[in-house]
C-alpha cells in the first residue's frame, strides 16, 4: 500500500472514530450525566474521567508502538472506539457511568499516539501539513458528531445517539483490517525485559527534551479551556434558553471552523515556522474563551465558538508537528504520547477545575480565571523558546 493510500484510509478511520466518540461526548454526555441527577461538580468528573485513562497511558502506549508497531496499538484503539457506546442506554447508575467513561478512554488513549506517530513517519518533509489534514479528519468527527448526537436526543431520546455511535464504530472497525503498516523486525522474538528497557530508554530521552515538554504544556493549556468548554458550555447555552440541538451546533460550528483550518495552518508552520503560531493561537483560544459567558444570543455564541475553533487549529496543528520535529525519530511514538499525556491532563483538568469554578461562582468568573491561564502559558511558551 503506497504512503498516500495508507494516509488516506488512516484519515477515514479516524474521521469514524472520533464521530463516534464524540456523539457520546458531545454535548449528550453532560445533558445525559444531568439526567440522571448529577451536580456540576459530578458532572466535571464525569465529563474528565476519560481523558484520565490517556493521562496514564497515551506515553506508554506511543512508547510501545515504537517497538510492536503502529498497527497493533491502533487495532487495540479502534476496537476501544466501537464497543462502549453500546452500553450507555443501560446506565442509570453515576458510579457505573463513570467507571465506563474511563474505559471508553482507552480508545484515544491507545490510537492517538500511534496514530499521530505514523502520519509523522510517513511525510518527514511535510510533517505540518499532513498532521494538519489528519487532525481536521479527526477534528470532523467532532465537527459531525455533536450535531447528530445533539439532534439525536431531541428527536427520539439518549439511546438512539449511544447506539448510532456504536455503529459508527463498528464502521471504523471493519474498514481497519484493510489497514497494513509493517512491523519492527524481531518483535515476536522480544522478551519483558527488553521491552521494559525500551521504553523506559523511550521514557528517559522525551523526558529530557525541554522544547517536547514545553509545547506540550502549552498545548495542555488550551485543552484546559477545551474540557471546560465541553463539559460546562451545554449546561450554559441551555440555561440561556437555547436547546440542546443548538448546543450541539455550537461545537459543530467550533469543529467545523478547526476542520478547515487546521490544513491551511499546518501548511503555514511548514513555511513560517511553528512556534509565532503556538502563541498567537493560544492567545486567540483565550480572547474568545473568556467573551462566552457575558453573551446570551445564538448568533454571538456561534462567532465565538468559531473563533475558539480558528486558534484551537492554530495551536494543534503547530505543536504536534514541533513535537515531531523535536523528537528523535526512534522516540517518535513516545513523544507524541507524551504530548498527549500533558495534553490529557489539561483536558481532564479542564472540566473538574471549571466544575469546581462555577460551584462558587458564576461563569464569568470561572471562565476569566481560565482563560487567564492560557495567557500565562503562552507567555511561558513564548520567553522559553527564546531562550531555547
């Protein structure tokens, strides 16, 4: 299989994928959690608990596709995708919603890394563009997946969202066996020890790197304002009065504006260079975070939404190829798990934090305090790489 079909079918999987997901997440998982009695508080935790399962494990899972192979984490994490949404119609219990949002993480938790760390390997000269073209693949999903779950719980109640994301899964799985990525050679043949020390060898050269840590902070930052955004921005828009149809618009106006442009920045980090882009996004992701809360009308939510979505792409499609660029290239599993490592911990931080935030206080506040978090961060950003 040539390098651009491979790519190809790895967009559309992933496009599949994260639809899938992120009819669950996006904004039913929240409406749904309220349902069955959560406070916002609950609600936060509920909403993060999946992006914990990729605080523990995104590193170690790049760090094993570095030695097994991209195909093999992949095949783990599609199989992650497709399966859990089936199970949410049976919940009614908090305890057990919960407990399946940390298994349902596994799947970004393991494909993500190997995943980014393939697209990486196969276009080294373009690496800006093509992580930016598979990123709005994945961002599509996000772009689809909130409009037809949200609509799908107007029309005919949270079950049929669950389960048509399920199939959108299943979708994904039957179109990865068609998938074929080589395998390291002798990979049958390693013992546990020998793995043990790859990785850690993995574990202890991305560590040291200052410039993958850094901009892997960076980018937490802006997850942190992204989990908040989805766990706590539905439970706003229908306190103003809007519903959850138009809730799910908001993320799709915010993912669409992400999907189509996130290949245009990547292409201009190849030309200009990544990091003026990671600091204006972050700049731009923290403006239109912190107007949300003071306006109340669809159309001005909208443009703000869409504004987030614009410097969310500005940062991703920047940092994951700087990220490439920063590590050596037998780590290049482990450094993309690492960034979604500290990436995960902002997302999952995003929600318990905003949770927190507007249990003492009112949006606006709790937004402000946010988004102040973001301008510090490029501000880090911004004074380290010169000094770098």
């Amino acid at each position: 299989m040539t390098p651009s079909r491979t790519f190809a079918l790895l967009c559309t999987i992933g496009v599949f994928c994260f639809i899938s997901y992120n009819m669950v997440r996006m904004p039913v998982l929240a409406l749904f959690a309220e349902s069955l009695g959560a406070s916002p508080e609950r609600i936060g935790l509920i909403v993060s608990v999946s992006t914990l399962t990729g605080v523990f494990l995104k590193l170690p899972s790049g760090a094993l596709s570095d030695i097994y192979g991209r195909r093999m984490l992949l095949r783990v994490g599609v199989i992650a995708f497709g399966v859990p949404p089936f199970f949410y119609p049976f919940i009614s219990d908090l305890d057990v919603l919960t407990l399946l949002r940390l298994s349902h993480g596994l799947a970004t938790a393991i494909f993500a890394p190997s995943a980014l760390a393939t697209v990486a390997e196969l276009y080294r000269e373009r690496r800006g563009a093509a992580l930016g073209t598979y990123t709005a693949c994945t961002q599509s999903g996000a772009l689809l997946g909130p409009f037809i779950g949200g609509y799908l719980v107007v029309a005919s109640g949270f079950s049929s969202s669950f389960l048509t994301a399920g199939v959108f899964g299943c979708i994904a799985i039957v179109m990865f066996y068609s998938l074929h990525l080589p395998s390291p050679p002798g990979v049958h043949d390693k013992k546990l020890a020998s793995v043990w020390a790859e990785m850690w060898k993995g574990f202890s050269i991305v560590a040291r790197n200052r410039k993958v840590l850094i901009t892997s902070s960076t980018d937490a930052a802006k997850m942190i304002a992204n989990g908040a955004l989805m766990a706590f921005l539905p439970l706003y828009g229908v306190s103003v009065g809007l519903n959850a149809a138009e809730v799910g618009l908001l993320f799709t106006v915010q993912s669409l504006t992400s999907f189509i442009s996130k290949p245009i920045m990547g292409r201009v980090s190849d030309r200009v260079g990544r990091q003026p882009l990671i600091f204006l996004g972050l700049l731009m992701c923290a403006a239109t975070f912190v107007c949300i809360p003071h306006v109340t009308g669809l159309a001005v939510l909208l443009v703000l939404s869409s504004g987030f979505g614009f410097g969310e792409a500005v940062v991703t499609s920047s940092s994951s190829a700087f990220v490439a660029d920063s590590s050596e290239f037998k780590t290049l599993g482990a450094g993309m798990g690492m960034q979604g490592t500290i990436g995960d911990i902002g997302h999952a931080s995003g929600p318990l934090l905003a949770g927190v935030l507007i249990a003492q206080m009112s949006y606006a506040d709790a937004f402000g305090i946010i988004a102040g978090l973001q301008v510090v961060a490029a501000g880090i950003f911004w004074l380290t790489m010169r000094q770098t």
